[in-house]
C-alpha cells in the first residue's frame, strides 16, 4: 500500500468535514442571530399594540455574566456609579457606599431584553398597572443591588438585572432565569 497516497486522502477527507463542519456552525449561529433579531422586532410590535411606545433600542443577545459580591460601607452618602465588565452597577432602595469584592466563579447565560420586557410587562399587569400610554425610553443591562435601609450587611450580592426606563421611572427585571 502506498502510505503517501493513503495519507492525503485522509487529509482530504479531513479537510471536506471540516469545512462541512463549519459551514454548519456558521448557518447555526447566523440562524440564531436572525430569530433573536425577530424575537425583539414582534416583542417591540406586541408592546405597541398594547398601547406602549418603544422608543428605545432592544439588544437582542443576553450574556454570560456572573454575579457580584460586595463589601458594604458604613457611610450612606452619595453612591459613587462604578461598573463592572462595562455594566454600571444600579442601586434601587437607597444609597451605599459599596466596592467589588470580586465575582462568582460561574457566569449564567441571561435573558434577552425581550424577555425581559415581556415579563415587565407580565408583572405590572398582574399588579393591576397598565404600560398603556407609556413610553420604554431606555433597556440596559446592569448589575442590580438592593440595598434594604436597615440592614448591617458587611457584604451583599450584585446580579445581573435588565433596568427598563419607563416613562422615566427605572424597573428592574432580574436577568437570571428563574
């Protein structure tokens, strides 16, 4: 048996699945692409059917992100933004003085601003509250810590959270699946 042939016959055989392999993945990912940019495209036409004007841009992917762990001041004073990977840490619930510990050593793939939208929507009409008439002017993906006012916590947890501006009023909408 000629070895020499043998071998570039492998190699081609080889290089054919390769590029069939990747020719799959890039379809696969462009595919995906394509059905988040149409998941936000119907969750902006649903919302404007119900009488809410979207005005903001809704990013299409979620990401990977871990949650934040961080050592709480004494101090009550003015809460410097910091942020973290490139997202600003929000504080709702009052002011604190706070500084990154560091993160969890897992990071959750999160939901999809439309979904998140979605599920504000969801909630607020379950309290009772209509988003008819009103206007979503910003989606942004932050970290969301809740500072509750008569706590002592030396530490507390950041994690990820949507926060949709509503006719000026911040929502949070927790970014984990739950």
């Amino acid at each position: 048996m000629d070895w020499s042939k043998a071998k570039n016959i492998i190699i081609a055989a080889l290089l054919i699945a390769n590029l069939f392999i990747g020719g799959r993945f890039f379809l696969d990912e462009r595919g995906e692409e394509q059905r988040l940019t149409r998941e936000a495209e119907s969750c902006r036409a649903f919302l404007e059917a119900q009488g809410v004007s979207v005005e903001a841009d809704i990013p299409a992917e979620g990401q990977r992100l871990p949650v934040l762990f961080l050592g709480m001041g004494r101090e009550a004073g003015q809460t410097q933004m910091k942020s973290y990977r490139g997202l600003p840490i929000a504080v709702s619930g009052g002011s604190a003085d706070y500084e990154i510990l560091g993160s969890g050593e897992q990071s959750a793939l999160t939901i999809t601003a439309s979904d998140a939208l979605l599920k504000l929507y969801a909630d607020l009409s379950a309290d009772g509250e209509s988003m008819d008439g009103q206007t979503v002017e910003e989606v942004e993906l932050v970290y969301l810590l809740s500072v509750d006012s008569g706590s002592r916590a030396q530490q507390d947890t950041a994690i990820p959270a949507w926060r949709v501006r509503l006719s000026g009023a911040d929502h949070y909408v927790n970014a984990y699946k739950e």
